[in-house]
C-alpha cells in the first residue's frame, strides 16, 4: 500500500467509479500509508503475504467468502492472481503497466521486481487466459503482441485528476511554495520525480545537472528528486551511487528529511523520500525530467504538462505517444546524459520556449489524458464483461441493471491485488 505510480492510478480509478461499480475489497500485499486513502472510499482492506505458500489457497478462499464476482489486477505481478480468478470462473481486468520484453520476463519478474515466485510461464498463461487486458499505451500493446487474445486487449490513457491539480494551482502562489522548500526566485529548479532506482534514469539526471554546472555556466540550478525508499538493496545502492555521482562532481548534496529548515533548498542536489501528495514540487519546477531507460507512459508527464511545465523525456516505449518533440516536450535518446543536459540548457535559456511548451503540455492533457475519458472506458470494460458472464448479469438482465452492478469486484492494487 505505498504510494506509486501504479497504485496512484487504482485509488483514483476506484474513487472516479465507486458509484457504477461495487468495489469492496482491496487485497495488498503489505502495509502502506494508502490504506487510510482506501477505507476513506469504504473500501474493506487486507494484507496477504504474496510469498506464502499458501497465498493462492488463501486468497480463493477469501474471494469466495467475499462473494466476489469479479477480478481487477493491477501490474504484470498479478499474472498470479489473474490464473486463479480464470480457474475460479472469474471475469478479470489486468492492467499492465510494466514494458519488459518477451525474452526477459523471468528476469524482470525474479531479478529487477524480486518476485522469485512467479515465472515467464506463469505471466505467458496469465497473457492468455484473461478476458481484459488493459495497456495504457499502444507502444506497450506491441511489447506483448502474441501473448493476450486479439480481442481480450486494448489501449486506454491513464487520466490525470485535473481538478484537484488545478484547485492547487489556484490557491497557491508559486514564489511561497518555492520558498517552503528553499528555493528562491531566481533558482532554476530542475525536478526528477519518481521512485528512485536504476530504471527511472537518475543517475543520468545527476551528471546532466552537473554538466550544466560546470561546464556551461548553469550557476542557478538546483535539482530536486523526489522518490527515494529504503527498501529494496538495490535501490539503497542506487541512492548512494547518486551521492558518490554528486560528490564526484562537486555537487553538494543533501538528503531533505536530515536538513536542517534554514538549510534546506541550498544543495546543488536534494534527494527527498516518496511523498504522499507532489503537487507544491510541480509548481515549484522549472523542468521536469523523465529520463527513464525502462518505462511504458509516467504519470508524471501528464502531471507536469498539467501544471504547464515543459519535460524532457526519454524517447522510449510509450512516452513519444504523449509528448509530440519540440511541440509539447523535448525528447531525448535514453541513457544520454549529454543529450539530457543539451536539451535543459535550451529551456534554461529561454523563459518563453518554456512557457511555450509549456501550454502545449497542458492542450494536450485536455484532449488525451482526460480523467473522466479514463473512467468512462473503464466503466464500459467492466460493464462489458458483467454483459458477457452469465452468472454476474442474470437470465436476462441487462449489462446496466442494478443486478449486473450488485456484484462485487476484487481488486490487487499495483504488485497487489485488489478486489473491486
């Protein structure tokens, strides 16, 4: 139950449809600061231990208890529970949010995510025995091309929650939020948002920010991640290979949570945890940077666009799809830190083709991240498939009836699975 991309995306799916469709329960793999966010939905809440031996048994168990007629997987992890709700007869939603290629899933499975107890074979069946498999963009379809049934998949854009970006922008000023952070009017900032780790590229953000510095007389910079965790070994690692990154270049660094308040703001780099709400770092950018070498389309591009902000992005998977070069984004080849910082210093340069870009990204929000876009096509996916079960729509119900709506659905939330 920490907070994520992944996660973020169910938890404002849920809320956006609670009044068409009974979700009940959500089933997490561990603990989290979300659980307070989903029983404030009404949304019963369980942790399962996903490593237990009988962690499939269980969760049979449990979903029969519950009475649930449906499945909403969250995340390719979930191929576990998506061949088990199709062993129980389950209608299933899987949506996919990862882009590993089909020659390495048993690496990203047990290697990169840890999950030593799932398979190539157990996700390649799981690929083809859903009903509904969901990829929030067309690139990331391709990716997995040959594994789902042609007409069990499409494509639907991950929305962004406008309304509560734009009462934020609203009733703040964007000089005092820059302060509460330590930034001052004339700082360029540059924010890398997201979990910190080797596949989000911050590494390549650390050596463009201090290439800018010391070699082309970016003296304002000042870079902000928000991300870090100390969870994972490798993402521990990560964060201190940053640090040496830094120090290596004289950059000074700083951890924000062990800054002193007066301090705060003034490191050439600040590395801060995974926060609950990002919406001031938003506002508080000049840039925001999605540098990934592994990624399918980051909330975080629709977000900054939201909030007028010019990104620059890695040209890979899915991203060219939401950012048009030169248009309402720079792209840059993944991996490239000389490209990153060349692409930096052209907005650095000049405030207008930031603020060019900038209402660029924000058109294109409106016209293809629309949140109620979103759920609307969620909505019809699951009526869909109600329509198609005869056990959930009755004798002769319609897809819409109160009866088809009654039946509760069972959700695993991102690496987790939830039912709805």
């Amino acid at each position: 139950l920490e907070r994520n991309g992944a996660n973020n995306f169910c938890l404002h799916l849920m809320s956006k449809l609670m009044a068409s469709q009974s979700f009940t329960v959500v089933y997490a793999p561990k603990e989290g600061p979300m659980r307070a966010d989903l029983e404030a939905l009404g949304l019963k809440v369980e942790i399962m231990d996903v490593a237990a031996p009988d962690f499939l048994p269980s969760l049979q168990q449990r979903l029969q208890d519950e009475g649930i007629g449906m499945v909403f997987a969250n995340t390719i992890m979930r191929c576990d529970v998506v061949n088990l709700a199709h062993k129980m007869g389950l209608p299933t939603v899987w949506v996919i949010h990862e882009a590993w290629p089909q020659d390495q899933l048993e690496h990203y499975a047990k290697e990169v995510f840890m999950m030593k107890s799932l398979s190539a074979d157990m996700i390649k069946e799981a690929f083809a025995n859903c009903g509904c498999v969901v990829f929030p963009s067309n690139v990331q379809k391709d990716i997995y091309k040959g594994l789902y049934k042609e007409d069990a998949a499409c494509t639907v854009y991950n929305g962004i929650p406008l309304k509560k970006l734009d009462d934020f922008m609203k009733s703040n000023e964007r000089d005092a939020v820059r302060a509460q952070l330590g930034y001052g009017p004339d700082d360029f900032v540059v924010l890398h948002l997201g979990t910190i780790c080797n596949r989000k590229g911050q590494l390549y953000t650390v050596k463009a920010c201090s290439r800018l510095v010391n070699e082309m007389g970016c003296k304002d910079l000042k870079c902000l991640m928000v991300g870090a965790r100390y969870i994972r070994d490798h993402e521990i690692e990560y964060i201190e290979q940053l640090k040496k990154e830094a120090k290596a270049n004289d950059m000074s660094y700083a951890r924000w949570e062990d800054t002193d308040e007066d301090q705060r703001g003034q490191a050439r780099l600040t590395v801060m945890d995974i926060q609950a709400d990002v919406t001031r770092y938003y506002m508080a950018a000049d840039v925001v940077l999605v540098p990934s070498l592994n990624e399918v389309l980051p909330l975080v591009i629709g977000e900054a666009m939201a909030f007028n902000k010019p990104v620059v992005c890695s040209a890979i998977d899915g991203i060219p799809e939401a950012v048009d070069h030169q248009v309402d984004g720079l792209l840059v080849p993944p991996a490239d830190a000389q490209a990153l910082s060349d692409a930096i210093y052209k907005l650095h340069q000049s405030p207008e083709l930031r603020n060019t870009i900038g209402k660029a990204g924000r058109d294109r929000v409106l016209r293809q991240f629309s949140y109620d876009v979103m759920a609307s096509n969620y909505d019809k996916i699951m009526n869909k498939l109600i329509s198609n079960t005869p056990s959930l729509r009755g004798s002769s119900a319609p897809a819409h009836s109160r009866q088809a709506r009654d039946h509760r659905h069972g959700v695993r939330l991102a690496r987790q699975a939830a039912a709805a």
